[in-house]
DNA sequence: TTGTTAATGGAAACCATTTTCATTAAGGAG
DNA sequence: CTCCTTAATGAAAATGGTTTCCATTAACAA
C-alpha cells in the first residue's frame, strides 16, 4: 500500500537511477507540470504553475532541473523567437509523438504540426547520414520551423 | 565625375529608396562589412569590424540597422542557440546562394551545407503550401539546422 | 538653402538566464 | 535505521545581449 507522501512510481523514475541523478521532488514536480499541460511553456511559466502545490521550489531549479532533463532527451528546448526558451515534454514512453512548428511572427501563435511529417522525417533522416558523413558530424538533433503570419495577423495588415 | 566622398553606389542603393529608408553612412558601412565578411557576424562583431572606419557609428545603430535589412530581407537573422543573434547577408543581386546551418553544440562551429538543398527546398515548398493552405498561416519564412558533435568534439569525448 | 522628421549615439534600463555560496536532503554504506 | 558524502537547492547578486530614452544630428524633399 503506497504511502503518502510516496514518491518515484512515475513512468520517469527509472530515467534518472542510471544517469547517477537524484530523484528530488522538484524534478518531480515539473515533470508532472509538463506531462500534464498542453503547449509550449517558459521556465516562467513552470515556475508559475509549480508554486502553488511546491511553494520551496525555486525559479534557479526550475531552470537547473529543465536543462538536466533537456540532456536527458526527456525535454525538448524549444526557441521560437520571442527571447525566452520554451519547453514541452519530449515522448512518453507511448512513443513517438514527433511533430514541427509552425510560429506566427506577429502574435507569436505556435502550431504543432504533423502534416508531412513522414516526408520530412525521412528527408530529414537521409540529409542527417549524408551531412554527418560528408563534415563528420555526429548529428543528433535537427530543428525544422515555419515562420509566418496567422490569419488575424494577417487579416489586421 | 564621382566626388570623394561618394556614396549610395552599392548593388543596395535602390533598396532604399523605395521604402522610404534614408541612405546613410552607419547603413552603408554594414552592408559593406557584411558583403565583405565570410560566416555569421554578432552585431558586436559587426560592431568591431565597423568601428576602425566609421568610429562615430555606435553599437545601437548596429542593431537598429539589422532590423531594418532584416525587415528589409537584406540580411538572415540566425539562431545557433549560443545565446547572441548571428547575422549573413541574404542574397546578392546575383541571385542564390539558399544554404542551411549545420551545428556543434560543443565548439560551436557552424558549417553552411547546400548538400541536399533541393530536396529540402521541393519539400519545404510542398510542406509550406500545405500547412499554409490547412493552418491559413501566410508562410514567410523556415528554418532547417542540424545540430550535432563535430569531429573534434567527438574525439575529446 | 531650408524645414521636416528619420536616424543617431551614449547612457541607462531591461530581463531572461547564470553564478555564487551557504544550507539541505537523496540515497548508498554500514 | 543511522551516518555520511556530496548532489541538489534557494535566495540574492551578477551577467550580458538587446532595447529604450532623449537630446542632437543630418537625409533629402521642397
Ligand atoms: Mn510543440
Ligand atoms: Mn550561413
Ligand atoms: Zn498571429
Ligand atoms: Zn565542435
């Protein structure tokens, strides 16, 4: 019978045991904002939404803890012009939920896509053998955005 | 007969003009160093390579006048996630030279690739159709990069 | 040449993120 | 369970690229 204040049973905890990280209740905490929000959050925005339930976790480790499970492969950092990292949850153990955006430059309006995909990722997989032969690359990530205006920006011009 | 102090001669001149831009010296003097410089320039850099010449143009007339050639489409604004803007002229008169990014997280060294680039851009012009139909976005702009380890990097792991 | 007003430079402000450092607590050893 | 090592933390201060402010200058149309 699970305690109280029993920690660790989420699908994440094994992630951390081989890595030699400590499981902490705020790395708990924002993996449990992230998992349960839509969208594309600040560590602001985390911070935020953390506070109410874990008033001692601060905005430092919001940001410490965001870039750990961003080498983790567990985040994705995400950069959409607007002068602030964003964040959202890189896979459940689901599977892939492999998507792209779509950024309106005027209202900042973000569209997760996933049209085409399977051109881009199979286009993109191709290019990432043949440009990490080519330059020696070990390629590990790749960044394909849409920029633009949305129809309100658009109409409002 | 041209006098001394000549200006408004460059491939650039007419850009202006027509968009109720003033030609002036700082402006000039940017484009100069920009159409002249190899790789991607950080408006400090662009700062410093000005300064010797034009020692009265300050580094907030740098960044006022990326704006406007950014704006312009004169000059790419790019991202290589180390924290400062980076900026390449975007195209001669001469016509393309369309090329996407290759990055090392480590060194940060940056590699220009057209390897591909027809593909991508076939794809990228299908997919920008398409989502721009579907999402009613006026699609601008993209961005490809890839991000990875180069050689040098690996090796030092 | 003159007048309008866009453009400018320097200093100060901004603000997301990082660093510092003293304190706390995760989790392995015993 | 208790101890111990040291990773993790919070608060406050520092950082640093970029923007804003405002008085002054100069582009260029009339
Ligand atoms: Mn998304
Ligand atoms: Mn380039
Ligand atoms: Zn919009
Ligand atoms: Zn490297």
């Amino acid at each position: 019978m699970p305690r109280g204040n029993c920690r660790g049973q989420g699908w994440w905890h094994g992630k951390f045991q081989g890595c030699g990280y400590r499981l902490t209740a705020g790395r708990e905490a924002i993996l449990d904002i992230l998992s349960k929000s839509e969208g594309h959050l600040s560590a602001e925005d985390i911070y935020m939404k953390v506070h109410p339930k874990y008033p001692n976790v601060g905005l430092t480790t919001i940001y410490r803890t965001l870039d750990v499970l961003s080498n983790l492969g567990m985040v994705s950092k995400l950069d959409f012009g607007d002068r602030r990292a964003r964040y959202e949850l890189a896979e459940g153990p689901k599977g892939a939920h492999h998507h792209h955006h779509l950024v309106c430059t005027d209202c900042n309006k973000v569209v997760d896509y996933t049209d085409f995909i399977d051109d881009e990722v199979e286009l993109l997989r191709e290019t990432e053998k043949g440009l990490g032969a080519k330059y020696n690359f070990k390629i590990t990530n790749h960044i394909i955005q849409f920029y633009g205006l949305c129809n309100k920006c658009s109409a409002k011009k």
